[in-house]
C-alpha cells in the first residue's frame, strides 16, 4: 500500500518508519496501562536508534571510500560505545564500565581479528564493519544480561555469601555459582538463535545475498557461520565479564559491597 502513494524512496522510508514507531508507541502505551512505565526510555531510544542508523547510512558512502585501516578505529568507536551502554543499567559495582570494554573488546577481537585474518570476513569496510558490528552488539547484549543477572544474584543471595565468608570460604568461591547462573542466562538467546535458524528466523544476510545473486547453499552456509562467530563472541565476552567482575563485587576487607537497595 505505501509502495504505491510513495514514488520517492526517502518518503517512502519516512512512512515506513512513521508507521513502525506508531506500533512501537502503542507498546509503549499498553505497558502504560498494566503500569508498566516506558515513555522516558522508549522514546529516548527509538529517537536515539533512528538518528544514529540514518547517520550512519550517510557517512557510510565515506566508509567505502576510506582506507582499509579506518575500519579499526570504527570498530574500537563501537567497542567503546557499546560498553558504554551495556554499564548503563549496572550500578552498586566498581568500575564496570571498565569491566564491560574489556569483556566486549576481548570477546569480539578473539573472533573478529582472526576471522578476518583467516578470510571468513571480509577485509572490504562494506563487509568488515557490519559483520563486526554484528559482533560487536552481540557481546554488548550478552555483557549487560551477564553483570545484571549476577548483580541480582549476589544481591539476593547476599546473606549467603556473608556466611560464606564468615566461615572462611575465599570471595570468589562464594559467587561462583552465581557467576555460572549468569554465563547461562546470558547466553540463553543465542543459544535460541542458533536452534531456531531456518526455521522460525531467516536472518537478513542469507535473504541479502541471495537477492543479489549469490548460491542460496552458500548463503545459508555462511548465514550459519556469522551466526556461529556472533555465538563464539557472546560466549567469550560472558566468561571474562564474570572473571573481570567476580572481585569486584568485595572490598579490600573481603567485605560485600553489592547489597539489596546499594545501586
């Protein structure tokens, strides 16, 4: 219907998008309803996503014009970006913004830098940058499911860890259970992107090179290895989050310093 009151592309997007975020907005307003307050950060995420996708759409005509080595510093911007926003919702722990950039960086360079160098990416910024992206938001979304699930574990469990250390038992062996929970839970939505691929989900790559030309059989082939690399990534920034993060949550006294009400 919109394909054909519209004739130019730009307007066509701006109603696509129009009618996107009503949708989004109508959420917003049946949470409202159950008393479910997201009006402040919907609003200010949908805004924020549109500007920040529509920008980088503009400056990626640049991107393809650039040098090769431009690619690494874009990629260390998205890295700090996105541990930036992964610290967001995470408060009561010391230094976890520093925590969240070396899980992500460690967890997507191990899989980025020699995918590349092996030549499963592409060293070309049209293929380096949105695959490592892809990456690089996987990591970001499993950091923030990780330290927000042990934080809550730690908090609720916080009388059970001081009788730990009471006894004698070292900090980390009192959290580690929650570290494990943590990894798990984090890692539960890829672990459903992987079971589900192909068949309730057909990501837009496969569908992309497929329009464009490229054997459906490879498509498919190389679909499941990006999906594998985002699993691998996601994976590896949990595991050192938790090992960065675990010691973290003690004083110099061994003492606990995440409590119920302390963020």
């Amino acid at each position: 219907m919109l394909t054909q009151l519209f004739d130019s592309q730009l307007l066509l997007g701006a109603a696509q998008a129009a009618v996107a975020l009503a949708f989004a907005l109508l959420v917003m307003l049946l949470a409202r309803y159950e008393q479910v307050h997201l009006e402040r950060e919907l609003t200010g995420a949908l805004l924020r996503g549109l500007v920040q996708i529509v920008a980088v759409g503009s400056i990626f005509l640049l991107l393809i014009r650039a040098p090769g080595w431009i690619t690494v510093f874009v990629l260390l911007g998205m890295i700090a970006a996105a541990a930036a926003i992964a610290r967001r919702r995470i408060e009561g722990i010391p230094g976890v913004f520093v925590v969240s950039l070396y899980g992500i960086a460690f967890g997507s360079g191990l899989v980025i830098l020699p995918m590349t160098l092996l030549g499963v990416i592409e060293t070309q910024v049209t293929a380096l940058v949105p695959v490592g992206s892809m990456i690089i938001a996987a990591g970001m979304n499993t950091c923030a499911l990780a330290l927000e699930r042990f934080r809550s574990d730690v908090e609720s469990h916080a009388a059970q860890i001081e009788a730990g250390l009471a006894l004698g038992a070292a900090p980390a062996e009192t959290v580690t259970p929650y570290v494990r929970s943590a990894v798990t839970a984090s890692l539960i939505p890829h672990l459903n992107t992987l079971r589900s691929l192909g068949i309730v989900w057909i990501p837009g790559i496969m569908a992309g090179m497929i329009l464009s030309g490229t054997d459906p059989v490879y498509a498919a082939v190389y679909q499941f290895v990006v999906i594998a690399m985002i699993f691998a990534a996601a994976g590896l920034t949990a595991l050192a989050t938790m090992v960065l993060v675990r010691g973290r949550v003690f004083g110099a006294a061994e003492q606990l310093l995440v409590r119920p009400g302390a963020g």
